[in-house]
C-alpha cells in the first residue's frame, strides 16, 4: 500500500526532470568535435542514395493519394449527410499527410538526396512541388541557404526571430490566450503562401523580396532563369486546377485538392517552425556564429505515427541539418550514430506537436542577449513583453 502509494510521487518527479531537460538550453560554445568527426561516426551506406528505393517511397505515397482520392469521391457521397460530413474532414486530413510525404520526397530531390543523378532530382523536384503549387528552384536555392546560415540573426532565411525592440506595438494585444489562437491560425493557413509571395517571417531585404520575383534580393543574377522556371512550373500546376475546376466545380476541386493542400501547408510550417523555435536553441550573431553551431541548434521532434508517414522529416531533423544529402530511409540509423558523438548538443522533445505549438507560441516571442553573458553574440528567446 505503502509502496503504491509513493508511485505517484515517483511519476510527477519524473515528468518534471522531463520537462526540465526538455527546456535546458544545448550548449552554445564551439564543439568538441567537428563536422569530419560526425560523418566517421555514420555508417557508410547511410550515404548511399538508391533510385530504386527512393522511387518506392514516391510510388507508394501516390498510390495512397489515389486510393483515397477514389475512395472519397465513390463512396463519401453515399453516405447521409452527417457521416459524409465526417468522411469528408478524415479524407483532408489524411490525404493532407500523405500529400505532404509527397512534399517531403520533393523535399529531398531539393537535397539532392533522391537519387546520385542531379539532373533527375531536380527533374523530379521541379514536377512534384509544381504540383503542389509550391515553385521549386525558387524554394530549392532560398532553402539552401537556410541550411548554409541556420540560426544566423544576420543570413538565415526563415522563420528569423525578433528582437524585442522590432515588435510592433499591436503585438501586445495578441500576448493573451485568445490571441495565440489567432496568430498560430494565421501562421498555419497563410504563412507558407506569404511567405512564398512577400517572404513574412524570412530574411529581411533592403527592398520588396519574394519568391516568384527573378530580381528578388534572394537571388543572384545567374539564377534568374531558374526562379522564371519556378514561375512556369507554378503557373502550370494552377491552370491544372483550373482545368479541372472548369470540369468538375470549383467546389470540388477545392474539397478534394484544395483542402487537403492548405493541410500540408500547415505541416510544412509548423514542422520547420518547431524545429528552428525552441526555449533550448540559442540564435548567434555574425560575431559568434559558426556552421556547425549554427546546425547543431535544431531539435528533432515526435509526431508520433506521423513520423513514419513524413518519412522522418520530423523526428532526424538534427542530422539532415548536418548532412542534407542523407535520404531519409538512412536518417534513423544515422541520427542514432551520432548521438554519442554529439552529447549534450544533441536535442530532442517528445512534447506532442498541438502542445508544443501552443507553448513555443507563448514562450518564444523574441530572442536577446542576456546581461553579463561572456558571449554577447549569443541570443536566447524570451517572452517578457
């Protein structure tokens, strides 16, 4: 009796030393190790990207796309209107995740982590994110530099923290519950097609910066011709849709593409946003900045079942950070190989993703140096407004 009645003591002592090193911060000094040390620590055939097997992954995400795809518009009409109403809410769900391991695997061609052919990535890539309405080089050069400047103040490209002094003075009234609805709402339906459009929450430019622009501040000269390709692609996918709409209503179109697109939109934000927003991930400046540190301050987190459908995009996102080119098939075993090799500048969060949200939102809100810290140019968010 005795003895059952100390677990509960037991379980809440436990559940607080989780929560407490969920939220201690990953070292910020310069490693111990280096990046030649990372890779000696992989197994060698976690570098080998296969076709064959790259392919399946695609072809076995498609197929599902399409059975649910005929499986909701031959029998969800049947059903009376209260259960069609319930069928038709788990299709979005569910074809919104399986469209984004979709993305994910474009995603990867983008790394050139599909296949050792560049020529066919990219090939590849370009048609599965114009299908998704996403433009692929435009994505694919801003990306990588995300991956080159991560946690740079000064060069990362997105999901760039404020500073306490730049939060406009309207940001107040949204520091409440009722305004945290509203802004994770607002990031998780509008904030991948503005930042595609006007680059909200990237880098911030001396001039107009977007996506589907050639003379964007975001991209050199010599790659202009690649961000009109984006264009033609993008512009494609949509008079796809248009084409169908003209056939089957917009109506239709909108329940059986559009709605299950915003979802993977909501994924693709939230996914990247957890990973780079965290109380644990300090932020440099370009006076402490290095890539290594700069890579190493990302947390791999847990969607459960969904890690497995996203292909582990979520749960092995330290070590893509490292080394992009790995496919994912190979990310577990490479992220388990690392792990004492890294130590302490390894960090992972098991919070669920609704939780997690809610919490970054309330807590991350801008990052500043604290007083009487040796490195100045090391930044740590903060949520005292």
């Amino acid at each position: 009796m005795g003895k059952g009645g100390r677990m509960p003591v037991a379980v809440e002592s436990e559940k607080a030393e989780q929560n407490q090193n969920v939220v201690r911060r990953v070292p910020h000094e310069k490693p111990p190790f280096t990046i030649a040390d990372i890779k000696k620590a992989i197994p060698p055939h976690c570098f080998e990207r296969s076709l064959l097997r790259s392919s399946s992954y695609l072809v076995f995400d498609l197929i599902v796309c399409f059975l649910l795809y005929y499986a909701a518009t031959s029998y969800i009409p049947l059903l009376p209107k209260p259960l069609s109403y319930l069928a038709w809410t788990a299709y979005v769900y569910v074809q919104g995740c399986f469209m984004f391991a979709v993305w994910v695997v474009a995603h990867e061609c983008g790394h050139h982590g599909f296949s050792q052919y560049h020529w066919l990535n990219d090939t590849v890539g370009f048609i599965l994110h114009s299908l998704l309405l996403v433009p692929y080089f435009s994505w694919k050069i801003s990306h990588r530099r995300h991956h080159a400047n991560t946690n740079s103040l000064d060069r990362d490209e997105n999901h760039v923290p404020r500073f306490k002094e730049t939060i406009r003075s309207y940001y107040h009234y949204f520091n409440n519950p009722v305004g945290r609805v509203f802004i994770i709402a607002f990031t998780l339906t509008l904030g991948w097609p503005l930042y595609l459009i006007v680059n909200i929450a990237g880098r911030s430019y001396d001039r107009f910066a977007s996506h589907f622009d050639p003379y964007s501040p975001i991209y050199s000269e010599r790659e202009r011709v690649q961000i009109l390709l984006s264009d033609i692609g993008f512009l494609a996918g949509l008079y796809l849709v248009y084409r169908v709409a003209l056939v089957k209503g917009f109506a239709w179109v909108m329940l059986v593409y559009g709605a299950p697109l915003h979802v993977v939109n909501g994924f693709l934000v939230m996914i990247t946003l957890l990973h780079h927003t965290h109380l644990s991930l300090p932020h440099y400046d370009s006076s402490e900045w290095d890539w290594l540190r700069g890579a190493l301050a990302t947390v791999d987190r847990d969607y459960g079942i969904l890690n497995k459908v996203f292909h582990h995009i979520s749960d092995t996102h330290v070590v893509h950070h490292l080394i992009s080119s790995i496919p994912h098939y190979h990310a577990e075993e490479a992220t388990e190989a690392i792990k004492p090799v890294l130590g302490d500048y390894y960090h992972y969060d098991g919070t669920p993703f609704y939780k997690a949200m809610w919490r970054e939102a309330e807590e991350c809100l801008y990052v500043e140096a604290e007083d009487g810290n040796e490195a100045k140019g090391v930044y740590w968010y903060k949520n005292k407004l």
